[in-house]
C-alpha cells in the first residue's frame, strides 16, 4: 500500500467515525475508576489499541535482567538500553524516537517512572530501576494520544507496568549471570553482570503486603569513543604514537580514534514494600521504593608513545599528522555517579456495588541524591585526585494527584477526571579540588527550574447497539512554567539569568468508534488531539560558547498533536491478526535542530527548537498464533513502515521533505515459542529496525562509527526447564550472531544469560 492510499484510507476513517481498539461488547469485564486511570487488562474501555505481555510470556521468550527487557518484543516499541543496569535507556514508539522521551508516558502501578525533567535520552530517561522483571504481573501499551485520562506526554503511547498482588503467602528467588566478549577498534575484553532478587508477599485478612529486593552489579562495553578530526595537512610536530584507528565520522570527515570511555563498573540495588488494606468502602494500597546506583566509569587509551606508555593528552603525531587532545578529551569520560532515590505512591479505589465508583491517587519521585564527580584535569594525573566538577541534581523530582469518577449505567460508562502534577529540576555544578572525594567549592553552572499542570477530563463511552461502541472525551489543562534561573562563570561578566515565567492553556478533544461484529471482526479508529507542554530544560538549557552564554527561548510553544488510527482485527480460537493504519500531524514540534540563535547569523548552534510540522504515517502489521503447525508452537510477529517526513520548518529550510530524527522506515519483530511438554520451552525471537538519522536535515549518512546510527537485525534464544513446582532454570544468548551496531553508542555484542529462579 502506497502512502498516499494510506493516507487517504485515514482521512476517509477519520470523517466518517473515530474509534476505539478491538474489544467485544458482550461479556466485557467489570471496569473500575482505578482500571481507567491505572491500565490493567480489565480497561477495554480505554480508547486505544493495546498489547500485553504477561509474566509468563515474558519469563518463557525474554532475557530479562532489567525490567525495560520485558518490552522487547511488543510491537512498534525500541528500548535503547546500552548494558545491563543502564540508566539511559529512553524508549521509542510508532511515531516517536529514541530522543524523545517527553512523548511517552511510563507508569508503574500508577507511579510516574517518565523523567519529564526533560525530552531527552541522556537525564530524562525513564527511571525503569525502580522496578525489577520478578515483580511483573503484566505490562500493557496502550497507542497514541486516545485517551482524555492522559495528558499530552502520551502522543507517542502510555506504558504501565504491572506488579503481584499477594492472594496467600509466596515467595521469589533469582539469580542471574551474564557476560560477553565484545571487541571493537582496540578494545577487546570480557564484561561481566550478575543479579540476585527476591520477594515475599502474603494476605492476612484484608491486609496484603509484598516486599521485595534486587541488585544488579555489572560492567558496560565503551559507551564512548574518544575522537579527533584529521587536520588537513601533514605535519612533524607533537609526540609519535601508534595505536589510534582512522576512521570517518558521520558527517563522512576524515577522524582518528583515540580510545574508550563511558566503561561503566555498576551496583544498582532497588527494594520496595507495597502495603494493601480493604477498608468497608474502599481498597487502600500504599507502596515505598528506593533506589540506589552507584556507577563509577573508566576510559582506555589506544594511544602509546616510543616508550610503550599510555598517553591521554597533549599534542600527538599520529601517521604524520598534528591532533591537539584536550585534557577533557579522556579525562570526562572518567566519573563516580552516586544516586539514591524514592518513590511513593497511594492510592484509594471505591469497593462494593452500584453504578457509582471513584478512585484517588497521589505519587511523589524524589531525587534524595544525585551527585556526579568528574576531573577537569588531565589523565593520568587525575586518578590520584585533582580538580573537578561536582554536579548536584539534589531536589529534582515530580508529584501527581489524580481523580477519577465513574457513573456506570447499562449501554453507557461516564468517567470525569482530574490531575495534578509539579516537575522540579535543580541542577547545579560546583568546583572542587579534589573529585574524587573533595568538597563542593564555588558554583559555576545552574539551571532551576518548575512546570506545573492542572486538568480536567471527562470521557463517555456509550454502546450504540450490541456491536457498536462510542467514546467522546476531551482534556482541559493549564499549564505552567515559574522559578526559571540560569548561572555560568563560563562568561565575563558571570551570567544570571532569572527566566520569565510561563502560562498556557489547551483542551485536547478525543473521540471513538468501534464495530465488534461476527466471526471474531473488529473494526475500530481513533481520533486524538494532544498538547505536549514543553519541559523544564527544553524551556531553561543554557548554550555556552566560549565566553558567550545564550538561553533558548523560553517562550517555546507546545507541541500540538492530530493523530488518527484505523485498526482492523480478526480473532482467531488460536490466534489473532491485526492491521493498524496510523497518520500523526504535531504542530510546532520540539525537536533540537542546529539554526543561528541571532536573526540573520551565518553562525549555527544546536539546541531545541519549534518544528513548523512534522508528519508520520505508517502501517502496523501483528500476528500471533497458538499450537501453529504444531502442538506447542507458538509465534508472533510484527511490522510497523512509517513515513517520518519534516512538512515545514521555516527556521531551517534544509530540513524539509526530510526523515524526522530518531524514527526508523521499519521496524518489525519475531518471536517463536516450542513448548513440547510442560516443562521445557525453546524461543527463537528477532528485532529489526532499519536506519534513521539523527540530524534533521539527514546529512550524517554513515552509519557505522561512534554517533552514527545503523540498521540492525538481532536474533535472541531462550530454553527454560521447569525443574519441579518451585525451580526453573533457564539459559539465553542475545545477539547470537554478535551483530556490531551503533545507535550514537556501540551496543553489546553476544551476551550469554543463565538464570536459576525458586518460587513458593
């Protein structure tokens, strides 16, 4: 199919009826308040397409160490995890990339897991550590913009992780290993990660409880490179190494690589207690984690001069050739990250009968400790101590209260909502004379910062026949922006810049149709308008450049996003099948793009911007069968092509008609499950994503070097051997054929998994 005719069979859906995804009307399961605002296999009311891995999937088909491996396989969904226990791991969706972190929201058990500090893939990561695979109930995504009961952070989908709820007394043991061989330029080592885990859980009465731990130490493959451009012409001056690689950049530019960096040594440790109590009218849950990371990080040089002794810095002759190596250029790639964080959530959800429910929830994620220390001096000097910087991102956090009331009578469900939710960022970096255990000395760099939004919602799902379900909705919010500041001792005079404070206001309509008919048929298409208010460094990021400092704009406009699905599904007593049609126009998009910061400057910079409009459409192909062929085999697949195009970008002509950054053409997943009796199961499962840019004009057409981004194809197996009623054991390998691949970073090559699981 063209993407003209797609584009035409959307339009065409989207006049004549915009719906809701594939479910059937008769024998729906009760839907709660809490089902709605919290996802849980129950909302079928929820106006989206959805997918859903169970614990038991999961533990069958996925090599699972950290909890963000258990998206692996559902369709149109990309993890950038670069190691085991990686903090940086964004997660892109059918019309969002990898740099776009702002666009998805990512819950567990209604705790916001989404950094909307930022929308980035570097300190606006998710914060996945704050749960563990062992937990997991099920984890469901829910596509698009669709639902009033979300706010526009869900352009790109809604994730929500489910954990246990203890019915009796249980328990959990794991302990995992893992390791790989990866070599790449000169490195060429083994890196090891192991996990140990546990819970336990039990209902007395009306009171459950289950508590639970988790430590994951492990050691990362370079996440860096440290590069240097060729200079143009030959010269005899500096110190003669051996060692460097040449190589090309992504912009094609002649480059010598000097060595690795970002070699991360982690210990991660996450415990959590979830607390339940029925009360006569009411279910009350209450759950406390913590989260600590302590990262310590290396670098290696290629480089060697006549003596055989490594050099960090300086000015080095290389094949005839004069680079100038900063102190910095090795010297940031060494840190201690020391973090120590909380969440907590409560929530009340209305119990007994009547057509009458309600639901409170109120979360808070609390950065108790986030400091990072690096030296400013050059290596080796500096592993003994030295100067450095230490960078405080103490006080940064987010908080969010929601409501929810539902009036549920025959052939009609109505929920009003509201919501809450305050975004901190304090980010502060200060001198020291010692980084590695020195005190904080003078500020040199700040960025303060709030967002704030308030909402209304209301959303109506009536059953026009026994087949026929429609849902309206629309979402009201104010937003707003305050306590902006940034400082840096990196001008003359020291900049001091307390930022403008910012109000906006949006309503989002929403609106559903869907068509549940015979033979398993259900035709269903969506409509979903979404304002994605800009975040606090999008707003408050300064640049700094030599001794000019310049702050963006920090009267950015939201994004304002159109989207539209049809989906078509054909349920089968052994399987599924479905077509999903998706078009998504956003106004204004908040992209980073390089453009002059001074009107009429041929200087360029790079820092985030309003995108005049960005169009994405694409088609969705899933499978999924059961005893396929055989008995006990199992497959499932999909394939998402996208059209990403920049339509208008009136600041920088050069990006128009060309690729939206961070998406992919295609995408598409495998997975194949033999189960030949109850005891063993054998998986075979593949991930494919063709190349995408990270520019947006595309001009960094290479692909595999250090930031360049290549298409990758990964196969993964899996054997699990269910030992008795309380031991499994299991064994994987991902990225069987060692495929090397770079999105920015180098990923991981063959990483073999052997786990050994008890439960009671």
């Amino acid at each position: 199919m063209s993407p003209k005719t797609a584009r035409a069979l959307l339009l065409g859906c989207s006049i004549a009826a915009i719906a809701a995804p594939a479910f059937a009307f008769e024998g729906d399961e009760p839907v709660t308040a809490v089902d709605t605002l919290i996802i849980s296999a129950a909302a079928r009311q929820t106006p989206a397409t959805q997918e859903t891995s169970t614990a038991e999937e999961i533990k069958q088909t996925v090599n699972a160490m950290n909890v963000e491996d258990s998206v692996k396989y559902i369709p149109s969904l990309i993890v950038r995890k670069r190691h085991i226990g990686d903090t940086q791991a964004p997660l892109a969706t059918r019309t969002s990339g990898l740099g776009a972190s702002a666009r998805t929201l990512i819950y567990s058990d209604g705790v916001l897991l989404s950094a909307l500090i930022g929308n980035n893939n570097s300190t606006a990561s998710p914060r996945w550590g704050m749960v563990t695979p062992e937990e997991i109930e099920a984890v469901d995504f829910l596509y698009g913009p669709f639902s009033a009961a979300y706010a526009g952070n869900s352009i790109g989908g809604v994730l929500n992780i489910r954990t246990r709820t203890p019915t009796k007394r249980e328990g959990t043991l794991h302990l995992a290993g893992a390791w790989q061989d990866f070599a790449q330029y000169g490195t060429d080592d083994t890196f090891r990660a192991s996990q140990i885990s546990g819970s336990y859980g039990d209902r007395i009465g009306d009171f459950w409880f289950r508590f639970s731990a988790n430590e994951v130490v492990s050691n990362s493959q370079p996440l860096t490179y440290v590069t240097v451009a060729k200079p143009t012409t030959t010269s005899a001056s500096g110190t003669v190494v051996t060692g460097p690689f040449a190589d090309v950049n992504r912009l094609n530019s002649p480059i010598a690589v000097f060595g690795a960096g970002g070699l991360e040594h982690q210990i991660q440790t996450n415990m959590k207690l979830r607390l339940g109590y029925d009360l006569p009218f009411a279910t009350a849950i209450y759950t406390i984690g913590r989260f600590a990371n302590n990262t310590d990080s290396d670098v290696e040089t290629y480089a060697r001069d006549a003596a055989g002794q490594p050099v960090y810095s300086g000015t080095v002759n290389f094949e005839g050739y004069a680079y100038s190596l900063a102190a910095s250029a090795f010297s940031n790639g060494v840190y201690a990250l020391d973090e120590d964080h909380l969440a907590q959530s409560l929530t009340l959800a209305s119990r007994g009968e009547g057509p009458w429910g309600w639901n409170l929830a109120a979360s808070l994620y609390d950065y108790r400790k986030s400091l990072q220390r690096t030296p400013s001096t050059a290596l080796p000097a500096a592993y003994a101590g030295a100067a450095g910087n230490i960078v405080d991102m103490k006080g940064t956090g987010w908080r969010t209260l929601d409501g929810v009331v539902s009036y549920d009578m025959e052939g009609q469900k109505v929920l009003f909502g509201a919501h809450s939710d305050q975004v901190d960022l304090s980010n502060t970096r200060y001198a020291t004379t010692n980084w590695i255990d020195g005190e904080k000395g003078t500020k040199n760099l700040q960025s303060l910062g709030q967002t704030q939004t308030n909402a209304f919602w209301a959303q109506d799902a009536i059953d026009l026949s026994d087949s026929i379900r429609l849902t309206v909705g629309g979402r009201y919010e104010d937003w707003q922006a305050s306590h902006g500041f940034n400082y840096s001792t990196a001008t003359n005079p020291v900049t001091s810049v307390t930022q403008p404070a910012r109000s906006d206001t949006a309503f989002s309509p929403k609106a559903s149709l869907t068509w549940a008919g015979m033979n398993g048929w259900t035709v269903s298409g969506s409509y979903g308008e979404a304002y994605r208010f800009p975040t606090v460094t999008e707003l408050y990021q300064a640049i700094t450049t030599g001794s000019t400092i310049t702050v963006p704009n920090p009267d950015l406009k939201p994004e304002h996003a159109r989207s539209v699905e049809l989906a078509v599904e054909r349920a089968f007593d052994n399987g599924r099948l479905r077509a999903s049609l998706f078009d998504e126009r956003i106004t204004d998009a908040l992209i980073s793009q390089t453009a002059p910061l001074v009107p009429n400057s041929t200087t360029l910079f790079s820092y985030v911007q309003n995108i005049d409009r960005t169009h994405v459409q694409g088609l969705e192909l899933v499978a999924e069968g059961h005893d396929l062929f055989m008995r006990g085999l199992d497959l499932s697949a999909s394939v998402t092509l996208t059209d990403p195009v920049v339509e208008k970008d009136a600041a920088f002509a050069a990006a128009v008609g060309k690729q939206v950054p961070g998406i992919p053409k295609v995408k598409s997943t495998i997975v194949a499950t033999f189960r030949p009796d109850d005891k063993w199961a054998f998986t075979l499962a593949g991930r494919y994503s063709s190349r995408l840019f990270a520019t947006i004009d595309n001009i960094d057409t290479v692909t595999h070097t250090y930031q360049g981004f290549d298409p990758f194809l990964v196969a993964d197996v899996r054997v699990t051997y269910q030992i008795d009623d309380h031991w499994q054991a299991a064994v994987g390998v991902d990225n069987v054929t060692d495929s090397r691949y770079l999105l920015f970073h180098p990923f991981p090559g063959r990483t073999v998994q052997a786990e050994l699981n008890y439960k009671f």
